[in-house]
C-alpha cells in the first residue's frame, strides 16, 4: 500500500491538507454486476490480513458492519516489521509496535475492536513451506483456530492475487482458502477482495493492481458516507506508510474512482445460502 500511497501523492500534486467535498453515491456502470441487499445488516465478519493498513481495501464495508452492529474482527498475521513506509525507521520491533499502534488507531476509527496480531515474520510467510515449524503452518493452525472460536458468518481477505502480487498477501490469501475449503457445509462465507476490470487505471499506483471481469464479482457491499467518513479516518491512521497528501486524497479518489458507494468482492467458494 506504501507504494500506492507514494505514487498518489506525486500525481495529485498536494502538499497541502485539502479538504475534499463529499462526494455522492453514483452506481457503477456496469448493471451486470450484483448488488447486496442492503436491508439486513451484515453477518459477523473475520477479516484476515498480511499488514496493518491492509484493511483499507475493505474499509468502508468494515465501517458499515459495526455501525449496524455486527461483530468484527480484524486480523493481522505480521505486524508490518519490514515495512517502514514513508516513517523513516529501521525494521524491526520497535517499527512493529508504531505500526500495531497505527492499526489499533484505525480499528478505533472504524468502530471494530481491538485488533489480533499473530506477529508473524513480514516477508516471511512463505518461507520453509514444508518444514513443520514453517510460519506457513503456523499461519495454518492459527486460521483454523480462530474460526473455530470466533464462528464467522463471513470471512474476508485478499484474493490469490495478493492486489498487486505481494508475496505476504498471496499466503494469507492461499492459508485461508485451505483452512475454509476443508470445512464441511457449515463454513463461512470466504470473500476474496475484488477489484473488478476497467477500474485499474484511474488512480495513480494501481496500474498493476490485479482485477476481476466483472461477471465473477459476487458481493457489492454498499456503504454510507458515515461509514466513508470512518475509512478517511482510519486511512488517517497509517501515518507511517502514506504521506499526509495521499491520506487525504486517497479515500477520496477511491470512492470517487473504484467503490463509488459499494466495496466489491468475489465470493471463493460455493455459497450456503447467506442473507446479505
């Protein structure tokens, strides 16, 4: 995401702390795509992440779950360590703690609760796949356990994409659907993040961000500018990784570009019939 946020900021220009206007809520373009039913509040969610600021992707949708008073958990299995961002610092704990700090910030601004760290290896992951003290194990067993105490409606995390081809996010993405796929037909809804085609290049950074045709998106969560106001709010958080333009602009010009008033999402698994 550091980088995302880096190259908006050099193509807006800003320097300054702007105050963008708020923007309204526009339908997509393409009719194709289906719509949520926004009538019923959403189920419980367990959003799975690599890094904190991971969950911007989704933070709208998160937003909106706790203001209608669904549980929210949010999960991040590295503690972003070997990501200073924008911060300066030298990786290591003491970046670690900053960044944790940021995502309790953010969490706080999204109405969810206190925020789970496994504290894995950033950049890590994927390392010794078959030893049986691998972090990809131990990222396993911990997916698998927490399900079971946290008994989601429905789980969110990146596809097997990763976004833009991160290797952290491509193995948490690959250690969920392992741990979901396994389970019976009482598991949860697996909802991959989606970016769907056509909407790659119209924000500075996401030129080589993933997408989906647009006839594979399942889920168009759709929020309320309350809910956007708790994603700027929560974007705000990650001073570390984005410079101050581009925690301004960014929320912005996603929900003017990309959402437009709905987070997407591509349904992993086949679905057992899940009211949204």
């Amino acid at each position: 995401m550091a980088a995302l946020a880096a190259a908006t900021a050099a193509a807006t220009g800003v320097s300054a702390q702007p105050t963008p206007p708020p923007l309204p809520d526009r339908p997509l373009p393409d009719a194709d795509v289906p719509v949520a039913r926004p009538a019923q509040p959403l189920p419980s969610i367990l959003a799975i992440l690599a890094h904190p600021d991971d969950e911007i992707t989704i933070a709208p949708v998160l937003a909106r779950a706790a203001r209608e008073g669904s549980e929210v958990t949010l999960v991040f299995a590295t503690s972003g360590d070997a990501g200073p961002g924008v911060s300066g610092m030298e990786p290591g704990e003491k970046l670690a703690a900053l960044r944790e700090y940021e995502a309790r910030c953010s969490a706080f601004a999204l109405g969810v609760g206190e925020p789970i760290f496994w504290q894995l290896g950033d950049g890590q992951l994927s390392t010794m796949a078959r030893a049986p003290d691998s972090p990809a194990r131990d990222l396993a067993e911990r997916i698998a356990s927490i399900i079971a105490i946290q008994q989601p409606g429905v789980i969110m995390t990146w596809g097997p994409d990763g976004g833009y081809g991160h290797a952290d996010h491509r193995m948490v993405s690959n250690a969920v659907t392992q741990v979901v796929q396994a389970m019976g037909h009482d598991r949860p809804d697996l909802l991959y993040a989606a970016l769907p085609s056509g909407e790659e290049t119209t924000i500075p950074g996401f030129e080589n961000w993933a997408t989906v045709d647009p006839s594979l998106v399942t889920d168009r969560l759709r929020y309320e500018m309350a809910d956007l106001d708790a994603a700027r709010a929560a974007i705000d958080c990650h001073a570390s990784q984005f410079p101050e333009s581009a925690r301004t602009m960014l929320p912005y010009l996603l929900h003017r570009n990309i959402w437009r008033g709905s987070v997407f999402f591509r349904l992993a698994l086949p679905r057992f019939e899940l009211a949204h």
